[in-house]
C-alpha cells in the first residue's frame, strides 16, 4: 500500500521530466550497450587469440627431454665431510628420446577420470627434398583421431580431406608455407630424408595452416604409422604424449605428480605458455574498466538530473513532509526514481548490447592467418549481462543515493516560509 | 469542558546566527477542542515561528508541547510526520498544491499515506470534502488550472481529508483578493460550527481575527494578551 503510493509519487514526478528522464536513461543504455559489446567482443578475441595456441597445445605434455643424468658415477663414492667434487663438461650421454612404456603410460592415463584424452604423437625433425635444395622441417606423427577430437586437428586443414591421412598410406600433410615454397599440389609425391638418412616419398593429401607463419612454413602432418616407418623404428616407438584434462587449472600438479609416476619429463601449459594468460587477463580487465568508467560516467548524469529535479520540487517535497511525509519516504521515492531510470535504462542496455554484439558477430572477417574466423569473433556469456545488470543498479543507486538523501533532508519549515 | 487538543509549556527559542536573538519568550496557552483560535501580532513577532513549533515541523526550541495529551519533545522524524499526517491539517499562505497530480489526487495523498483507509475510499471521501468546499466538480483537473481561492480550497481540502485534530493556518488568506477571503473564511467558520473543527489560524488581518472565537495577540516573542 505504502510502497505503492510511494512508487505513484515518483512515477508522476519522473513523468512531469520525462525529457530529463530520458536522456538519463539513454545514458545508462548507453553505457550498458557499450559495456556488453566490449566484453562479448573483446573476450570473443582473447579466446580467438588464446585459442591460436592454447587449443593446440596440451594441457600437459609427457616427453624425454635429453639432459645429462643427475647421477653421476663420482656420487657413487663414498663421500668425505672435507671433500667436494666438481665435474666439468657434463655431456648427457647417447639416449633414445623415445617414452619407454608408452603403451602402460597411455593405459594408465586413460583410467584416470581427470584426463580428457589422451594423443601420442612422434615428432621429428627431417629435410623435405627439392631439386637439389633440402629444406629443414618437422614432422609430426599423430594419431588422426584423438588429434581431431582433442586439438581440433581438421579445423586447421584447409584443403584436403584429414581423414585420408590415415587412409592412404605414406600420406603427409604439408604446411601451407612449406606446400607454397616447395610448390606442391595435393595429389604430388614429395621426397622426404630423414636426419639418419633415410628417404621415403611421401603423398600430399592436403594442406595445413595454423595461422603463424612460422610453423605453416617448417612443419607437417603424417599418421604415427607412417612416422615410425620414415624412422625405421618399431610400432611402439612414441616420442610425446599429449594429454587434455577436464580442468586446465589441475595441469601443474599433475604435471607434477606425471612426472614422478611415469618417470618421464612433463610440462604443463600454464608453464609452457604463461604470456598468454596474462595478456588475456589484461586485455579484459582493461574492457572492464572502460565498461565501469562508461557507466560511472552515466551515474553521474543520473546524479545531476536528480540534484535538478530536487531543486525543482523543492516545494512538493516541502509539504509532502508537512502532511505527514517522513524523511524515509522522500528518500524512497528520489531512491525510486533513480533505480527505475536504472531498471529500464540497463534493460534497453542489454537488449541494444545483445543487438550490437549479433550485428558484429555478422561482420566478414577474413584473414590469412586464421583460417577458421570468418566473422569478428563475438562470445555470448551470461555472467557478462548479469555484471552489467548489477552495476546498473548499483550505480543508479549510488547516483540516486546522494541527491535523496538531499532531499529527505529537506527542512518544510524553511521552505515554507521563504514564500 | 471539551478536551485539551494541544497544550504550549513555556516554550522558548532563539536564533543563533549570527548571534543569539530570542524569538519566543515563555509562551505557554492550551487549546480545546472545537476552538477556532485566531494567532494575530505584528510582523516578526514570531508567531509564524510558534506556529512551526505548535506544527511539529520546528523541533528545535525548549520548553513542553504536547498535542492530544502526548508530549511530541525528542520524537523521532517518522513518529512526528506520523503526529502532522493523523492530526494536523494545514493551510499556508501559498496552496502548495502538486502540480503532477489531479486536485483530487492532492487531496488524498496524505490520507492515502495514513493507509487507514482503503484507496477507493480515500478518494470517496477525497470527493466529500471537495463537495464540503463546493469544488467537487474540479477534481479531475491539474491544480494549475484552478483560480487562485479554487486552489486555497482544494488545500483546505487536503488538511481535512484525515480528519485532522487541529488544523493550522499561515495566514491562509493572506494570498487572496477580498471576495475569496471571505469565502475561506466563511469555510473555516463553518467548519468550526458544523464539524466542531479546531482551528489555529496566524494572521496580520484584524477584522479576520475579530470574527474568530479567541484571539491570541503576540508581541516581541511573549503572549500579551
């Protein structure tokens, strides 16, 4: 009853100044516009940007890294309390760089419930031949399927089937770089020599391109089947395991725990790449504050329109507390008004904001580099909306809170008999 | 003898800025119900001030005042709005009428924040008093639209719509040509016959005061006669 002859006295109030009102309220659809478009849009790119690398690089990875071993033959001597040795010129000594048990790692790995999947993977450096030319690459021997499904392998072929990587024997797909400089069409044998010198002619299936330059231009793609036969090695022969894990945020310790377990060297992402996580982070805590300073800025525009109205009504307000009015029901209609300008300013907000973001979603966006984008990428996260429907009010509250307070302090008697 | 509406107990109070000068001096009187007691004095004598104490609006003064038998001294902001929403009706000089709003909707703005009612009878009696007034056909208009004693009645009106104790006057015709006076006047009359409406009225205009019941003359701050 009494909220709603307080909710009437303050729609009548913000109908008498409905122009004010408006432009208030433009204000805040303005900021909140802004504040959603720049969010969706600006973590629509980190995630383009972080998904450059971080969707292709295992959230661990289990390898053999060549390193001298820790146990040297002088530690096992007996040690004296006033001796200390010293070895110069520590070689690591010749060692295979494959993963010993891969097969019992794999298994093991697959029991466990925090890892997503797992990708083994070999890779080696070999020359491509042209002509008289031989140009330095990698090839990378990769299971097709787990490739695909964990690290989005096929997004990244540009031509060509993926599939017939595993379908056609001595099959290889080329970097767009390399297939660009060595002139290869799909269909074309290219001869490839290992770095102990052996030679296998291999069937361009298709191209591959990640979208940096440098590894389009060096690295290709052949089914772990045909690696290990460019090799001459046995059909256990594993040189990486990539694993994906439910929860990104366990990699370290589990990298960790990897390593002791399986005896093997691990790395995991948040090491292996930690310059992207603080350039995403950054990036958004910069659209963040350029959202809340727009909306500041419009809680300053509800603030003076506020202060204006008061000044206004001053005689409204005057005998509205002379006929019984108490201080706490002044304040409850400006607060009112305030939030109400808030309420429906932020929700034509977050219907325009959801409008721009869909209309930048459809703008073409074409570049060499990432080949999968083919619009300005937009992402459509909730808790984006939820923010800018709390900060809406909170700042319309606050813009409100002052000028109310103002008001509800008003004292009848002076004003009454100023007249 | 009728009961004691609102009672004054040696009330004082000073202006402090820019030095202390006191502007009521010990003033105490009572007023019983259904009295129609005019507050007459020369300029500045302070009697518009002693009608913002008696109001309850003016709470800074020393001294006791109690209306309808409880003190109002030390109450709260809410319990004294609670105090002039049920009890007191007023009348300024100046209508204050909400131009935002119908003349009917002024009317029953305090009655509707009293919530003693509900709202169709609040405006049932909104119209009652209106039609008391002779103004019930204007109701539906802005106040803006009215002639300037229309106006003075529809605030009348709106001192009247919870049935108040008391109710105050700032030189209600102060505003006013002598045709409407008369009829303001004519109205505060009536009521204090027909309704046995108490009435508190400050005015600088004698022949007002000489038709009122009791006349209380102020002069520098102090109750003369």
């Amino acid at each position: 009853m009494k909220y709603k002859l307080i909710a009437d006295i303050a729609k009548s109030l913000l109908l008498a100044r409905w122009k004010q009102t408006l432009i208030a309220a433009v204000g805040v659809t303005f900021s909140i516009t802004m504040f959603i478009t720049l969010l969706s849009f600006m973590s629509g790119l980190n995630n383009m940007l972080d998904g450059l690398i971080l969707n292709r690089t295992p959230h661990i990875r289990l390898y053999k890294d060549i390193k001298p071993n820790a146990q040297q033959p002088i530690t096992l001597a007996k040690k004296r309390d006033t001796t200390y040795n010293f070895i110069h010129s520590i070689k690591p000594k010749r060692e295979r760089i494959e993963l010993f048990n891969s097969a019992t790692i794999i298994s093991a790995l697959k029991e466990d419930k925090r890892v997503l999947g797992v990708a083994p993977k070999i890779a080696t450096q070999i020359f491509y031949n042209v002509g008289v030319m031989n140009i330095t690459g990698v090839i990378n021997g990769i299971d097709i399927e787990a490739e695909s499904k964990l690290f989005f392998f096929k997004d990244y072929v540009v031509a060509g089937n993926f599939m017939d990587l595993k379908n056609v024997t001595n099959s290889i797909i080329l970097g767009k770089g390399v297939a660009d400089k060595l002139m290869l069409n799909i269909g074309d044998v290219i001869q490839v020599t290992t770095n102990k010198g052996e030679q296998l002619p291999l069937k361009v299936v298709g191209y591959f391109q990640s979208g940096l330059l440098d590894i389009d231009k060096s690295q290709s793609y052949c089914s772990i089947a045909t690696t290990q036969k460019l090799l001459g090695e046995a059909n256990n022969y594993i040189t990486d395991l990539q694993i994906k894990l439910k929860d990104v945020a366990l990699a370290p310790p589990m990298a960790k725990e990897m390593q002791e377990k399986f005896g093997v060297d691990a790395i995991d992402v948040q090491t292996a790449n930690a310059q992207f996580e603080t350039g995403s982070s950054i990036r958004s805590l910069i659209s963040y504050a350029v959202g809340i300073t727009l909306l500041i800025v419009a809680g300053f525009g509800i603030y003076n329109i506020l202060n204006m109205m008061i000044y206004e009504k001053m005689d409204s307000i005057a005998i509205l507390k002379a006929t019984g009015f108490s201080g706490n029901d002044v304040h409850a209609i400006f607060i009112s008004i305030a939030l109400s300008i808030g309420i429906v300013g932020g929700a034509g907000g977050l219907l325009l904001g959801f409008g721009l973001s869909s209309i930048i979603d459809q703008i073409p966006f074409n570049t060499a580099s990432l080949p999968t984008v083919k619009t300005y990428p937009i992402i459509y996260n909730p808790t984006f909306y939820i923010i800018a429907t709390i900060f809406s009010v909170v700042t319309t509250y606050f813009a409100g809170f002052f000028p109310s307070r103002k008001a509800s302090k008003i004292d009848p008697v002076i004003i009454i008999r100023g007249k | 003898m009728s009961a004691i509406v609102l009672e004054a107990k040696h009330i004082n109070k000073s202006f402090h800025d820019p030095i202390t000068i006191p502007v009521l001096k010990d003033i105490s009187f009572q007023l019983r119900e259904s009295e129609f007691v005019s507050i007459i004095g020369k300029s500045g004598c302070g009697k518009s001030t002693l009608l913002y104490i008696l109001s309850t609006m003016d709470t800074d003064f020393e001294g006791e005042l109690l209306i309808n038998n409880q003190s109002v001294v030390g109450e709260t902001d809410a319990a004294l709005a609670l105090i002039r929403n049920q009890h007191i009706g007023f009348v300024f000089q100046f209508h204050y009428l909400l131009n935002e709003f119908s003349v009917l909707k002024n009317v029953m703005l305090p009655g509707l924040k009293l919530g003693q009612y509900s709202a169709a009878e609040v405006e049932h009696r909104a119209y009652e008093k209106l039609r008391i007034l002779g103004i019930e056909k204007e109701a539906l208009k802005k106040p803006n639209q009215l002639s300037g004693g229309q106006k003075q009645r529809v605030a009348i009106a709106r001192a009247l719509i919870n049935d108040p104790l008391l109710i105050m006057g700032d030189e209600p015709t102060g505003n006013l040509d002598k045709k409407n006076s008369a009829i303001v006047f004519d109205i505060f009359k009536e009521l204090a016959a027909s309704y046995k409406q108490t009435l508190l009225i400050v005015t600088h205009d004698n022949e007002f005061a000489a038709n009122t019941q009791r006349i209380i003359e102020m002069e520098d701050g102090k109750i003369i006669n």
